[in-house]
C-alpha cells in the first residue's frame, strides 16, 4: 500500500506541473495526432475498397465462370452451359423460374469528373434475374432499364464520379445512343461502380452473338454450394470454374487492399520515428523541470518505482490525448469520402467510400499507446537513476 500511494503521489504531482510545460506537451500530442490521422485515414481507403467488393458477395449466391478465370474480363460461356448451370441442383427458384443471370462485362471509357482524366469504366450485360440474384438493387433516381431497348442505368458510384452520367442524358456505346433511365444504389456495393443494362441489347452492340461472360446464381441455402460445385465439376458437359461470390470478391480485392496497407504502414512507420524523438524531447524536458522535486522526493524516501512509472503515465497521457485528436481528424476528414481506384483483377474502375471503422481506431490507439511507451521509458529511467545530489544541485 505504501508503494501505491508512492505512485499516486508522483504521478499526481507530475499532472500538475504539466501546464508549466503547455508548449512541449501540445507538440507531442500533435506529433502523435499526425501519426494516427495519416495511418487511419490511409488504411480507411483500403477498408472502404475491401467493403465495396465484399458487400457484394454473399455465401448463398455462386459465381461461375470459364475454367481457369481470374475474373470475367477473361471468361466466355456459351448459352448451352449457360442452361446447364441453370438446371443444376441446388440453384434457387421463384415463380419465374432459376435465380440465375448470365452476364456480359465490357469496359467503356469515361472522364472522371474530378481530373477530366480517362477512365475505364464497367458496362453490364444482365438477364432479367440479376434484381432478384443480387437482392440488394434499388432504383433511386427515375426507373429501371426496358428490355429490348437502348436503356441503361447507373450505380450511385458512377455517377458521382464519372462524367455524362446524368439522369435523363445519353451515352455512346458502340456506336449507339443509350438513354440513362435510371440510378440505382447497391448497399455501397461494387455494382454502384457499374452501368448495367438488357445483356441481349449489348451482344448485339459488341458482336458477342449468344455468349457470356459469367453467370450469377442465387442458391437455395450456402450448405448446398459444396453439392452445387461438385455437380458442375463432374458434368463432362462443361468446363468451369464455381466460387462463392464471397470468395470471388475477397480475392479481387486482396491486392489493392494489400498494397494500400503496406504504402499505409510505411508512411506511418516514418512519421512514427519523429513523433517517438518528439515524445522522447516532450518527457527529457518535464524530468528536467521536475529535477529537484524528483530529488527531494527520493530523498524523502520514495522509491524509484515510483518515479518511472509516474513518468511513463505522463508520456502515455500524451500519446493517449494524441490517439483521440487524430481520431476524431481521420473520421472527420476521410469517413465517407468517395473515391475510384483500379481493380487490377477486372482492368476497371471501383467507386467506394473511405471508411473509419472501430477496428482502425484502435489500431491507431495501439500505435499511439507504442509511441508513448518508448517516448517515455528512456527519460523515466534517467529521472529514477539521477543522483540525488546531482538533482539537488540541478534544481
């Protein structure tokens, strides 16, 4: 108990001279500040783009492609497999018949509304299960597209970010005029990134006769993918490749994800270095200020326990103050922002909205917490090794 109140007594003592010492205090808890917003705020870019490509999967829906696919950009499928995987077991139902769409995905080139930049953006193909298959499209702007006609509409992501995609506007594709009906959102999904239209109309557009790229299947439950899967591997029908959708997109976005994380951590492991030496300079000068006190209490009896760990809740304090601010900076600067990036896996671009999520602020308290931690520790023990006379005489 002795040794408690020890503790308490010098760390109480050193929060109170802490407003003598305003400047150096405020340069350390902004220096950390820094540190957290830049590695927040980088690694909310990436969790954002993660989001926009896994919100869209799902374990009850399958993706099926030609075998040996990376992504659709490189899959063709011919109509008779597309009936095939249609009728497999285990694909879900309505009154309509399979919830399966065969899909078409071709690359058209936009501006970017920011940069004027070019821009390749996606152009969906669907059938007319799509709606049903995806389960989270929503018209929020004017209607649906009409089959058979020229029609198209546009992701919410799109249409912030690229140019001439203006409700009740045209766009050129292929030679032809295609009037923007409608806006749809996606649940912040990748298909907000997207301008779909009827898949018959763009074969025809682009000379595709009767063949797709990918077919999206609603199944009846994610128990029976594996059964799904096995039929379709053993059918000497077809060739394919079958993913969860969930899987599907994780992949996609595994090396954006990892390359913006690693720019992220090594930008953050730079300005780290100078805010540790900003937290080591910020704690030298409050042991130096509190030389004598420090002395007259050792010499009074009190333990060098005491001293260090008094100093090390001081710098802990600081970074802990610093974690908050640049917090608060991050959320309030980077949540919700959009923005668009390339997908490597597909060659186009993906709309999404930056992220601050609980995960990234502890994170960045953590990395505060290792800051303070090694920005007091050296002047903690240089105060609790300081000979008491050389402190005395000091003061």
């Amino acid at each position: 108990m002795r040794w408690l109140r020890q503790v308490f007594a010098v760390t109480w003592f050193g929060l109170q001279t802490m407003p003598q010492r305003l400047g150096s205090s405020a340069a350390a808890v902004f220096g950390i500040a820094g540190v957290v917003a830049v590695l927040v705020g980088v690694l909310s870019i990436a969790q954002g783009f993660r989001a926009a490509l896994e919100t869209a999967g799902s374990d009850d829906m399958a993706i099926v492609l030609r075998s040996g696919s990376t992504s659709e950009m490189v899959s063709a499928l011919s109509r008779d497999t597309v009936l095939v995987v249609a009728d497999t077991e285990g694909v879900a139902r309505d009154a309509r018949g399979a919830m399966s769409s065969a899909e078409l995905f071709v690359i058209i080139d936009l501006l970017k509304r920011s940069t004027g930049t070019s821009a390749n953006v996606p152009l969906r193909g669907v059938q007319e299960q799509a709606f049903e298959v995806r389960g989270n499209i929503e018209i929020v702007e004017g209607r649906t597209f009409e089959w058979g006609r020229n029609e198209v509409i546009i992701g919410v992501g799109a249409a912030l970010e690229f140019a001439g995609l203006d409700l009740g506007s045209s766009l050129e594709v292929a030679s032809d005029r295609w009037e923007i009906v409608g806006v749809f959102s996606a649940n912040g999904g990748i298909s907000e990134s997207e301008i779909w239209t009827d898949a018959r109309i763009l074969q025809s557009a682009y000379r595709r006769g009767d063949s797709f790229q990918a077919v999206y299947t609603r199944l009846t439950s994610p128990e029976v993918f594996t059964t799904f899967k096995d039929e379709l591997d053993t059918d000497p029908r077809v060739d394919l490749k079958v993913s969860r959708s969930s899987d599907y997109y994780s992949e996609q976005s595994s090396m954006v994800t990892n390359l913006i994380n690693v720019v992220g951590f090594l930008i953050a492991g730079l300005m780290a270095l100078g805010a540790v030496f900003g937290a080591v300079n910020t704690m030298y000068s409050a042991v130096s200020a509190r030389t004598r006190e420090i002395a007259t209490l050792r010499a009074l009896g009190f333990r060098n326990g005491p001293v260090i760990i008094s100093v090390m809740f001081e710098s802990l304090l600081l970074a802990l103050a610093g974690s908050a601010v640049g917090g608060a900076a991050a959320w309030i600067i980077f949540d919700g922002q959009r923005a668009a990036t390339m997908n490597w896996q597909s060659f186009s671009q993906v709309t999404f909205a930056f992220r601050v999520t609980p995960e990234l602020l502890v994170m960045g308290a953590i990395g505060a917490t290792l800051i303070g931690l090694i920005g007091g520790i050296f002047p903690a023990i240089r105060a609790a090794r300081l000979p008491i006379a050389t402190g005395l005489r000091e003061g």
